[in-house]
C-alpha cells in the first residue's frame, strides 16, 4: 500500500482534529456513543452505505454484512459508521421502481458529501440500487467500494430448478392457457425464492452486479458470489480491509471509471447476455462521469461480441450455477482479447492481473469462444421512422421467427387501456400483429415501468402462440424474454413518432438491418402530429413532479438534468 495520506489531511480529520469549539462538538459527540477520541480521530471515517430493509427481501441479510465489513474496517485500522440509504425494491414500489434511482443516487451523494467520511463501502444488489448508489458514489468522489448483495440460491419446485422472474412468465402463460393447477401454482410460489440475495436470473440485479466488477469497483470475483456462501461474509470483510487502504492511497472513483472501463462494462454486458435496463443505467453513469455513451457505441460493441453466459432468460442455467462454473472472473478470462486489461480496479490492480489464474471448470454454463450461446448481437439499438433516438431489443431473447417481420398495429394508449383490452374475446389481433404500448416511457409511466413485455392476448396463449412482436418505450424486467422493443425514443408522452401509431398501421422491424419503422406517409404523419394533444400529468406535486420536470429521456440515461457533470466528452 503506498499511502499518499497522513492522518490529518484525511476529510474526516477537519471535523475531528482541530482544537475548536466545532471539533469539541464533534469529538464530544461521537464520544457520547460510546467510541474513544482516538477511536475516530486521525483514521479513515469508513461510511457503510446500507439499502437494507425488511420490505426488500433480496437485501434481508445485509444488516449481517455491516457486522462484517465493519470487523474488516477496524482490523484495517479504520472507523466504521453504518449509514441506512433509501432501499429500493424492486418488487413492491409503484409505479416504476426506477423512479427512485436518482432518489438514491442524491441520498448516497449527499450523505457522503455532508458527513465526516473519508471512503465508502456500498452494499446493494436489487436492480436500482446499484446504479443508484455507484451514480451518487461518482458524484461524491470519495474512495469507494461496491459490495454486491449477491444472488439467492437457485428456485426449486418438484426438483425442476426455478428461475426468478423468467419462470414467474413462463408458468403464468401456461396457467393462463389453463396448463397449471392451483396446487402447482401454489408449489411455485413457495419454492421461486428460497434464500437472501437478489434474483438468480441474469435479470438486471445480476447484470449491473456483474458490470459493476467489469468497470473494477468491486474487489475480483465478488459479483457471483452467492449471498447465503460463506465466501460472502469474508468478501464483506474484505471490503472492509480495503476501503481503508483506498483511503490511504486516495483511490477514487472517478480514477477507475474511464471511458475504457465503460467499454469493458459493455463488453462484458453482451457476453452474459445482459438485461437491457443496464443500457440506461451505464449511459446515467458515463454522463455523472461527463462523457456522452451514444447508443450507437452499444450496437458496435456487441457486434463482435458473443454471447457466452448461458443463463436464463437468453439460456438454461442460474446464478448459481454460474459461480460453480468460474463465475465472472472466468467469463472475463474468456473473452480477455476484448478487454481492457489495462484498467485500474479498487483492489489496485489492474484487470489484467486480476483475471490471471481465472478459468472456465463448466464449458455448458460459460461457453467458450468456439461454442458460444450467439455468435454475436446479444443486444441491437434500433434506429429509424419510429425511434429517431434509437430503441433497443434483446436478441437473444426474441423469436428469431420475428427478427424480420412487418404486421400490423394494435394499439393500447396505455397501461390501463391494454389490462383492459388485451384479453378480450373482440380484440382484433393475430400472432402477425405488432403490440404496441403508448405512455410508458420516462414522463408518461411515469419512471419507464416494466410494462416491455405486453402479455400475449389470452385466446392466442390458447392458440399456442407464445411470442409476438411488442413495441413501447417502457422497460423490460432483465429476467424477461420474447421479441420485445424497448426504450423507444423520444418517448410517446413528449410526442415521439409513438405517439402516431394508429391500429392497423404496419410496422417493420429488421433487426439485421438495425430498422424500427412506421410504414405510413409523412403527410399523414404530419396530420397526427397537428392533432396531437400532451396528456395531462397525473402527479403535480412533490418529488414526482420534480421528476416529470427534469428527467432526462432513455437514450439520456434518464438522470436528472442537474446532476449531470458540466464537461462532457464522447466515448
Ligand atoms: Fe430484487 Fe429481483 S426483486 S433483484
């Protein structure tokens, strides 16, 4: 460790050190929990940022874990202070979970910024709490360390292993075209989720876990770490260890997150074949960082990128699974030729040296190279009539029947119209028709909910079908699947191209050709367009209506405008 630090130039030391009536306060203070002034001052204040809460059952054990990064930060010499950050969960918050991403974001911001703290260990794993506390650990710029929360043990029902989310859709189309019992369905219930941790699907938990190693902000290996494996606590503690040399050495954030490391992110995203939710959360992070992530860059990148990780949805396998196959560590070993090796990780070593010894011990989980689950294209940005600012599909997980398809429109105006609508015996559609889902991007949801995957129309679940064309500029859960474009931009409720589409129009996607089009006449279009009215927003006050203000579109990362970092640059 090569420390650029003495005790009193650490931050923490400007509240504790000085012989001032504010440093009395201070010191008497923290002396009045209990600790010793020499407990706390002159050694790296270590912020534990905790999202546990008993409403987010993927994150029930991280209480534990504090115990254990803090027994890592006290062996190292530090100062141990557990902060409860705003918990998202995915499960229960209405009407889009992603609505509080930034709400975390400005909570990790401001508890680091506003406190005595010199480093940060960030425990999170469901969906939005990582981006949200890696966003405001950015603007912070305190030395930090992400320690994911890891993934719950495999599901398990009538010795069939179950997968969160992926399995929830797929026996919920059976139980609508009435192939599942209540006894079966009961057993389902029971048996999908059977220990901490988040999902164990390459939903988007997994995969922003995973890219958080791929961009080095947690120690190696971490991210596959099972949350119930004993290895998780000694990470925790680990975690605890080197936060505190981070400090010494003043390794920061904004030192490991280059636009290089942003590219080894999305590499890594499209070989695990991950959740199209991390398109807007890395391009949220690149611009906290003041570089501008065109979504061009992601179609580039998984151009000549296979997809190895051979996971549910896109694939067969879990989490789980994953970590007995080598974990990330070994998928990165695999693709290493397409890696920036060169980048700096929190442990202070490059990803280079981090990968050395790292293998592949089960080929069927981690393909190789030879044997890869796609060739490569895992993920597509779609550009044209329709989505001007791009939109996004993922291919893996879409009927290569429909790769290349024209049909016809069926329109819902929204969410509300489409529960209402789309099991109804007079719905006119058929298995050529093109779903379409209005006012669910980032104003309209508001929050871009998971409303992507627009369920099948009951009669033709009955008919057999079990895929179909489906467009909105909502988001897909990262555990769903099925031809389904995401992210339109602009959005229908600023009046994007979406808002136009009218039953019945054809629409075409291509997505060799990388083509999302509205097959109708710019004159008729411009006709629409006069006629088109803004929906009236439904919240008006309070931090809904700050967000319906300032909220930036998908192709934007759908930050804040104001959190942005001034300079920008382009990857
Ligand atoms: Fe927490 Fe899926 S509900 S990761």
């Amino acid at each position: 460790m090569t420390s650029k630090k003495k005790p009193e130039n650490l931050r923490s030391y400007s509240w504790f050190g000085p012989d001032t009536m504010r440093g009395f306060s201070h010191r008497s203070r923290m002396m009045q929990v209990g600790y010793r002034r020499e407990d706390f001052t002159g050694k790296p204040v270590i912020a534990i940022v905790n999202t546990w809460s008993e409403i987010n059952p993927c994150h029930t054990h991280l209480r534990e874990r504090a115990e254990a990064v803090k027994r890592g930060v006290w062996q190292a010499g530090g100062f141990p202070v557990e902060i409860p950050a705003f918990s998202i969960t995915e499960t229960y918050m209405k009407p889009s979970p992603m609505l509080y991403r930034n709400l975390l974001a400005m909570d990790t911001e401001e508890a680091l910024r506003s406190l005595p703290i010199d480093g940060a260990v960030l425990m999170g794993g469901c969906d939005k709490t990582t981006p949200g506390l890696l966003m405001g650990a950015i603007s912070a710029n305190l030395p930090a360390i992400y320690l994911p929360a890891g993934p719950m043990l495999r599901g398990n029902w009538n010795g069939q292993p179950l997968g969160s989310g992926t399995d929830v859709w797929k026996f919920w189309a059976e139980r609508c075209a009435g192939n599942v019992s209540d006894e079966d369905w009961n057993g389902i219930e029971s048996g999908i989720a059977r220990s901490p941790g988040f999902c164990m699907t390459m939903g988007t938990a997994s995969t922003m876990t995973a890219l958080s190693e791929a961009l080095g902000m947690t120690v190696p290996g971490a991210s596959s770490i099972p949350a119930v494996d004993s290895n998780h606590v000694r990470l925790a503690i680990d975690c605890g260890g080197r936060i505190v040399e981070m400090v010494w050495e003043d390794l920061k954030p904004r030192d490991i997150l280059t636009p290089l490391a942003l590219r080894n992110a999305i590499t890594v995203d499209m070989a695990i074949g991950g959740s199209t939710n991390a398109i807007i959360h890395l391009v949220a992070l690149a611009r906290r960082l003041g570089f501008d992530l065109p979504l061009r860059v992601f179609d580039e990148i998984s151009r000549h990128v296979p997809v190895l990780a051979n996971i549910r949805p896109s694939g067969t396998f879990l989490m789980e699974d994953f970590y007995y196959a080598g974990g990330l560590r070994a998928l990165m070993a695999e693709i290493r030729d397409l890696l920036n090796l060169d980048c700096i990780t929190v442990n202070g070593k490059s990803l280079g040296e981090n990968l050395q010894g790292a293998r592949v011990v089960n080929s069927e989980v981690i393909r190789s190279r030879e044997a890869p689950l796609m060739e490569s294209g895992g993920t597509a940005i779609l550009y044209g009539s329709l989505a001007p600012d791009g939109a996004v599909i993922k291919t893996v997980a879409a009927d290569p029947r429909f790769w290349q398809h024209t049909g016809p429109a069926v329109v819902f105006t929204d969410f509300k119209d489409m529960e209402e609508r789309i099991d109804r015996e007079d719905l006119i559609v058929d298995e050529n028709s093109v779903l379409v889902l209005q006012n669910a991007g980032p104003l309209g949801g508001p929050g871009m909910p998971e409303w992507g995957m627009l369920p099948i129309p009951k009669k033709l679940l009955q008919r057999g079908v079990r895929d179909m064309v489906r467009i909105s500029d909502a988001r897909m859960s990262g555990t769903a699947y099925g031809t389904c474009v995401l992210h339109v931009s602009p959005e229908s409720y600023i009046g994007g191209p979406l808002a136009l589409v009218r039953d019945g129009d054809n629409i075409t996607l291509d997505i060799p050709s990388r083509k999302l089009d509205l097959l109708v006449p710019e004159q008729e279009l411009e006709r629409r367009r006069s006629e088109w009215i803004r929906p009236v927003p439904k919240e008006q006050r309070g931090y809904l209506a700050l967000y319906r203000e300032r909220v930036t579109q998908a192709d934007k990362g759908c930050d804040f405008d104001f959190l942005l970092d001034a300079a920008e640059s382009q990857i």
